[in-house]
C-alpha cells in the first residue's frame, strides 16, 4: 500500500470549476475520509484518481509516480455507492471478480484466488457461480469490494458505499472496512456524506465545499473542534444530534 | 430468460406471430424444393389464363402457374428481406457502437454523423442507394440495408449509451479491461434483447420496402421472381383476374405480420416482467388475519385523523399472492407526528401509499378499517376530494414527482384549481403565498421557474408547499429527505415541524434512518416483514425498546459517540422475501432471542396499559450483542 497526492488538482466541466486546486494527502495505510454535500466535488476527485475524469490542473501522484490509467494492472480501483448498477447482472459473481483480476491464470490458480477475495470479505465461496440478482444489496457490495481487491491495488477508493444500503447491512460493510484496512493495511479514500459513518473509519477527515477542501486534519480534532463554519454546519444538521447530547448528559 | 421466451407463446399475439413465422420460414425453406419444377413449367395452352381447377390462381404470360410461383417465391423475398435486415443490423450496431470504442473525440463524429442520416426520409435514401447501386437484387439489399442503419444505429446508441454510464462498465474499465472486451462483455449482452426484438418487428417493415423496390422493378429482375416482381407481372391484368397481382400482394402482408407480431409478443414478453398473470390477483385470501390488538379499538375515542385497522396490500406473484402488508394497525391523532421505520421491503412505503389511494394495479389493498378524517376510504367512491384537500404528500426524488415541462407556480396552483375551485388569480396567488410558506425566498419569482431551476431542497420545499395549497389534516412524508444533503436534510425537517405547528397537520413520516424519525416524530412505528412490531414513544427508541428488531436497528446505526474499538452491531441474515413468509414470527431466523415458540407461533401485536404495542415473545429480554464476525449479512 501506498501514499496517494492529490497536488492541486483542478477540474472543470465546461465554464464550471468543480475542484479548484484541490490538494490532499491519503497516507500509507490509512484512511481518509472525505465529506461534504453533492456538488461539493467529492465524487470528481474520486473519478480523477482512477482516470474517469480528464484533470485540467495540478498532478495526482502515488508514491511520487504519475498513477499509471493504461494497460491491465491498475494500481488504484474503486468500490461505489450502488451495489446494484456496479454488477453486471448477466455474469456471475466469479465471472465478474474473475475479470478484474490482472494476471493470466491457470483455471485452478484463478479459481483459488477467487475463494481466497470471496473469503476476505466473508462470503461463501459457494456463491461464484451465483448471479448479482440472487444476492442481497449488502452481499453485492462484499463482491464489489472483493473484486476492488483482486488487481492487488496500492489504494481503494470507496465512494458512498454505504449510502444505498439498508441500515442493517451498513454496519456490517464498515466493520468490514474497517478489517480490511487492519489485516490489509490498506490506503483508502472514504468518501461519504455521512459525518457519523466516516468518524468511524476514518483516521483523517478533509472536508469539501464548493470544490475547495475547508478543513483537513485528525478526525477526532475535526469533529470536537471544528474550525469552519461549513463544517460546523455540517455536525449541526446530524440528524439525532440532539438525542446524541441527551444521552451524553445523562 | 427463458420463461420470458416461453411468456411470449402464452398471448394469442405470440402464438399467431410464431405460428405464421413457422408457416413462412417453413414454406421459404421447402416450397422451391417441392414444387420449384411446377413453378417453372411452362403450359403454352394456358397464357394468361384466370383461374381453373389446373391452376388455382390462373397463369402468366408464359403460362406457369401462379400459385406455384407464389409460393417459391417466399424464399427469395424473405431470405432477402433477412439479408438487408442483416445488412442494417450489424452496420447499426458498428456506427451505434462506434462512440464507445473510438473514445470521446472521434466518438462525436460518429455521432454526428448518425444525427445526419437520420434526418433523412428513409424512403429517399433507399432510392438514392438504388440508385448508386444499380438496379438488381444485390443493389436492392444494399440500398434497404443501408437505409435501414441509421435508424438502428440511433437505437444502439442511445442503449450502449445507457449502459455505457452503469457503474459496472465504470468498475471494469478501472480494472484496466479494455474497450472491445467491455463491448463484448458488458455492454452487448445488456443491450441484445431490445435490440433483438427491434431487428423482429423491423424485418417486416424491410419485407414490404423490398416487395416496393421490385414492384417498382428497381429489385429483383427477371428471371428471379419475387413477391414485388410477381405483383408487377400481375398488375397488367388486374382487371380481369387481379388474384394474380393480389394473391403476392396477400403473401407479403402475411410474412409482413408474421415478424411485426412476433417482435410485438417477444417485446411484450419482456416489459411485462413485473406483472404476472392478473387472474391470481383477484384471489384475494380472505385467510385468517393476524390479531389485531384490543387495545388500538380503545383509541377510536381520541380525535383521530387517521385510522387504519388490519390494512393488507396483496400483489399477485408467481406462486399465488404475496402480501407486502399483513395487517397493519394504527391510529395518528390529531396534530401528532408519527414515523414509521423499517429496512427496505418491510412495507413501510406501501402502508403510506395505501393510505394515500396511490397503490397501482394489480396491488390490492383491504382493511377492515380504513378511516380518514372520519370518511371511510374503503367505502366512499369519491374520495379525490377529501384526499386533495385534506391529505399532503412528498415523496422521496422531488425531481421526477414536479412535471418539468411546467412552471413551479403553475403546479402548485394547478392544485387549488381543481380542489379549492380558486379561480386563476386566487390559485396563483395562493401558490406564491404557499411558496413563502416553505420560506421559499423571493416566491414571486421562484413561482414562474421550472423544476429544474430548483435544487433538490427547493423541490422538496415545493412539494411540502403544494401539499399546503389545500389545508391539510395530515402530511404523509416518504422518505423526504433520503435524496437531500445533511444540511439541507436538517432544514426540510425543520420546515416539515414548522408546518405542522402552523397548519396543525399530523405528520406520517416514513424513513429507513431512525435518527431522523426521532428528531421528528413523537411515537415511531416499527415494521419488519409487512408488520407492525413495535409502537413506541419516540424518547424511548434508544433506551426503553422491547422488540429485539427495534433494538438492534437502533444500535447498527453509528452515531457522533459510537464506541470507535469495538466493531458495530449487525442484524445477521436478511429481510424476509414476502413471497415466502415463514410460519411463526417472521424475524425469528434473525433473532438472538428466538426459541421454538418463535418459529411456530407470530407473536400478535399486544398493547401494555401505557399504550406502547410489541409483537414478541420474548420482549425485553436482554441480548447479548452480535458481532461482525458471527454476523454473515
């Protein structure tokens, strides 16, 4: 896993700027989380890291190099918010993680790595042959983040991936995050809209508005201590917040 | 896949569209073999002759016999139809595809270019083709072929485009899978089925064009013989035995309809995917109803707006009805604020939408009880009115429930015009008014922009303000700020409290979040599988719950003071499917409290002397917490 810089990078669509000069750091190994509300930029900077989006300005780096966006090894991929667009219904789960998988493997050898990622995210390895149609969304999404770990990436980048999720399955994708981050040590980008999901995974959090980044540094600090007014905005409209104090007082 | 082949041989459409094709494919493939020699035997005693016993449909001018002819001609005239067919498929699918391998650039010419062709009257491009090609068969084919691409080209774009942004070709080409392997894999076999049935109905259309092209004698010539030729060769003696030119003219209409209907029964196949047959849907199961607690019938004395007693919503499937809703029971007193939270198919959003009248065909809705600011919904026929006036819905995407070919204002006055009989003026005053009412800023103007000039916010703050035209008793929100940002979530709610207070409208607020129901609400619903499982004050949600759903759904949410070390609460197991309920109460799979009982009886919905209801047996029994690892959601 491996350091990831954002170093002022600009986008535009059209006249519209939607990251100005945006430069932020992903660690070795840690999670950053990345927040603010749709338009803010967020999903951009993401779609920029992996090459979706041309960048007018500035550089993306990771460990120093110019992220490589050709060729069949891609050392940045990508897990997103919708399990159930970012699954080609007509292949099979094996099928689909099979795909994503670099190498040219023996049957046997791919078959076994296959098991081996199915496992990590703990799913039976029963289920390679199973259909996205015949899974649950929070089931989907444990195959979207194996298949974002078969390239061996040196980052992921998870954007949203719990927002389209019932609230019962939400909670068991970050407990998983937050093994794979642990047993893997891996670097990731955790965006998410949600101040309360992020303060969970994230080491670090940078908040986005308006396609500037108003506040980065230690989750902890950001979210007692907040600086910005935009931030302060947004831990006061938490929903809940009000029981969260209550039940604090008591 | 396959029982939507199979669907499209169970509508007389179907059947009569396979049929016939059979028919023609069968007769194009064997008539020249069987009877190509009678076809061709000249009778020089019989020229021109109408017809006889000898010859069914009369003679040419050479004397062959028409019927014959007729018949093997079909070969001709369908393979080539199939062929140009061909021709315009697979150069559509190069140009519609095209944008996707060629990237953004040269990507756009292609699409330009399409645009360009498109334009053109398919009809004029067949006869400059025709002509460019020259007059014969090979010249026909391609002159229809090529003047049917751009048509399909268009289609094929527009689907790969649509499936081009799906997040699965976005994963994949982050994968490093390259742009031909994506085609192949992902796009192609996700747009095949429209594309199939399009190619279906089309080789009909191209049938007909290529009988015109040889009517006209710019097609087949002579020797060859098509239907088209054979109508030309007829149309000098349609007067005096016009089955000669009507009989091929009979044949293309015939092969014409065997593939338009087809295509429309294998499209209609696989539309319908949703509804299955209707008949079972008249079923309704008048089977035992769970027990509805005595304690709710106690509460008829309150000032009810809403009362709801042993509400079902039936929906026909495959193995018989399914029952999204089994026997809700509620009241919502004046002025109160009630949520109602549960995970994804718990049946929330079809309770709110049955109370509103707004379930669709072939979903049936029945209660023993279903009252409405004191009118029976069930039994009164006209309630348009009262619900128009006295009952406020927001949905969840504001985006798609504005019509956004009209003005916001327009919308909204729209309202008192056919609820309140405002006239004109008064409507759009009132809307402007309501407008400011939902502290839209500068109402006036914002009242004559389009939806789209609106963010989501503003949309939703719109579709409160509408609800607000009339003056309502209760407000039914479903979901209303899932689509919105935290901030402007905090706002909508705040607006949705402000109204109540002003207006004292009950709100039903439907949502999967619990934290946004306990900002809002007084008293939370809880629903799992179709049921109410628990009623509870909202104060007690996070401390006093007894159903171990309701409390598991309150700790796997992270809050602001969640524990960071430890790993967060999981419900293990999934939603049950309604199409196959279990016996006994419906979350015992998931339960860590589930005994025997459990699978074998449903708890019924029992009142305590405060008012709370639970449906357990094992209500508020303590629960050692489950953790990720056990969990395998």
């Amino acid at each position: 896993m491996s350091e990831l810089v954002f170093d002022h990078v600009t986008v535009r669509y059209g006249t519209s700027t939607v990251l100005d000069e945006v430069s932020l750091t992903v660690p070795d190994g840690e999670v950053v989380g990345l927040v603010g509300e749709s338009g803010s930029g967020k999903s951009t900077l993401a779609k920029a890291a992996v090459g979706l989006t041309p960048v007018q300005g500035g550089r993306i780096l990771l460990d120093g190099e110019p992220i490589r966006q050709r060729g069949r090894r891609r050392p940045v991929s990508m897990v997103f918010q919708d399990p159930f667009s970012s699954l080609d219904p007509r292949m099979t789960i094996g099928e689909s993680i099979a795909e994503a998988i670099p190498e040219r493997l023996s049957r046997a050898d791919r078959r076994a790595e296959i098991v081996r990622l199915l496992e990590l995210v703990h799913l039976d390895a029963g289920r390679v042959t199973q259909l996205p149609g015949q899974l649950s969304g929070g089931q989907r999404q444990r195959v979207a983040l194996a298949r974002a770990l078969a390239g061996r990436p040196r980052l992921v980048i998870a954007d949203e991936i719990t927002s389209a999720l019932d609230v019962s399955v939400q909670g068991a994708v970050l407990n998983l995050v937050r093994e794979m981050q642990r047993e893997l040590g891996l670097s990731l980008l955790f965006i998410s809209h949600n101040l309360a999901v992020v303060r969970y995974v994230a080491s670090q959090v940078a908040v986005l508005e308006g396609g500037r980044i108003v506040e980065h540094g230690p989750t902890a600090d950001v979210l007692e201590r907040p600086q910005h007014a935009y931030t302060r905005q947004l831990l006061a409209a938490i929903p809940g917040s009000n029981h969260t104090q209550t039940k604090e007082n008591r | 896949m396959t029982n939507r082949w199979s669907r499209v041989l169970k509508t007389p459409v179907g059947i009569a569209g396979v049929g016939l094709l059979t028919l023609v494919l069968l007769l194009a493939v064997f008539a020249p073999i069987l009877w190509g020699d009678k076809a061709n035997a000249v009778d020089t005693d019989n020229l021109l002759a109408g017809p006889s016993a000898d010859h069914w449909l009369g003679t040419d001018n050479l004397g062959r016999d028409l019927f014959y002819r007729v018949l093997v001609a079909t070969r001709l005239s369908v393979s080539l139809a199939l062929l140009a067919t061909a021709l315009g498929t697979v150069v559509g699918v190069l140009l519609g595809t095209a944008p996707l391998l060629l990237g953004r650039r040269a990507g756009r010419l292609v699409t330009a270019l399409v645009n360009l062709l498109v334009a053109f009257p398919g009809l004029l491009l067949v006869l400059f083709f025709a002509v460019v090609f020259g007059v014969g068969a090979k010249g026909a084919v391609l002159a229809i072929g090529l003047a049917g691409a751009p048509a399909f080209a268009r289609l094929c774009q527009t689907l790969v485009a649509g499936v081009a942004e799906l997040e699965y070709v976005a994963a994949a080409r982050i994968a490093g899978v390259g742009r031909f392997r994506i085609l192949l894999r992902h796009v192609l076999p996700n747009v095949a089925e429209p594309l199939v049935v399009n190619v279906t109905i089309s080789a009909g259309g191209v049938l007909l064009s290529f009988a015109g092209l040889s009517f006209l004698g710019l097609g087949v010539q002579p020797p060859s013989y098509d239907w088209g030729r054979l109508m030309q060769d007829g149309l000098a003696g349609i007067y005096t035995h016009p089955l000669a030119a009507l009989a091929p003219g009979i044949m293309v209409i015939v092969a014409g309809l065997a593939f338009n209907l087809t295509g429309e029964a294998v499209a209609g196949a696989f539309g319908m995917s949703a509804v299955t047959r209707f008949g079972q849907a008249l079923q309704v199961d008048t089977g035992e109803t769970p027990a509805s607690d005595l304690r709710h019938d106690a509460d008829a004395d309150r000032d009810l707006v809403l009362d709801v007693r042993d509400l079902r919503v039936s929906f026909p499937g495959a193995a018989g009805p399914v029952h999204p809703v089994r026997g809700v029971s509620f009241g919502v007193a004046a002025g109160e604020a009630v949520g109602v939270v549960g995970e994804s198919g718990s049946g929330k959003s079809l309770t709110a939408l049955s109370i509103a009248r707004l379930v669709e065909e072939p979903g049936l809705v029945d209660a023993r009880h279903l009252t409405f600011c004191g009118t029976d919904l069930l039994a009164e026929s006209d309630t348009d009115q009262l619900l128009g006036t006295s009952l406020a819905v927001v949905f969840q995407d504001p985006m798609t429930s504005f019509n956004p070919a009209m003005r916001i204002g327009a919308q909204l006055a729209e309202v008192g015009r056919h609820h309140q009989g405002l006239d004109r003026k008064e409507a759009s005053d009132r809307a402007v008014d309501r407008l400011r009412a939902v502290r839209v800023r500068e109402p006036e103007r914002r009242a004559r922009q389009y939806p789209f000039e609106f963010s989501g916010g503003m949309r939703q703050r719109a579709m409160i303000g509408m609800g607000l035209m009339g003056s309502p008793r209760l407000i039914i929100a479903d979901e209303p700020t899932t689509a919105l940002d935290v901030t402007v979530q905090s706002q909508v709610l705040a607006l949705l409290q402000d109204v109540r207070r002003e207006e004292g409208a009950a709100l039903l607020l439907i949502s999967h979040d619990v934290s946004v129901v306990s900002d809002v609400c007084d008293r939370v619903l809880v629903m799992y599988a179709g049921r109410i499982v628990e009623d509870l004050p909202t104060a007690d949600l996070h401390t006093r719950a007894q159903h171990p759903y309701t409390r598991a759904l309150v700790a796997a949410v992270p809050d602001m003071a969640t524990a960071l070390d430890a790993p967060l609460a999981t419900i293990p197991g999934h939603p049950v499917d309604p199409a196959q309920m279990p016996v006994g109460c419906a979350y015992a799979a998931r339960c860590p409290l589930a005994t025997a009982v459990c699978r074998e009886q449903d708890p019924a919905l029992v009142a305590d002397t405060s008012g709370r209801r639970v449906a357990c047996w094992h209500a508020g029994e303590p629960i050692e917490m489950v953790t990720a690892e056990e969990a395998t959601a």
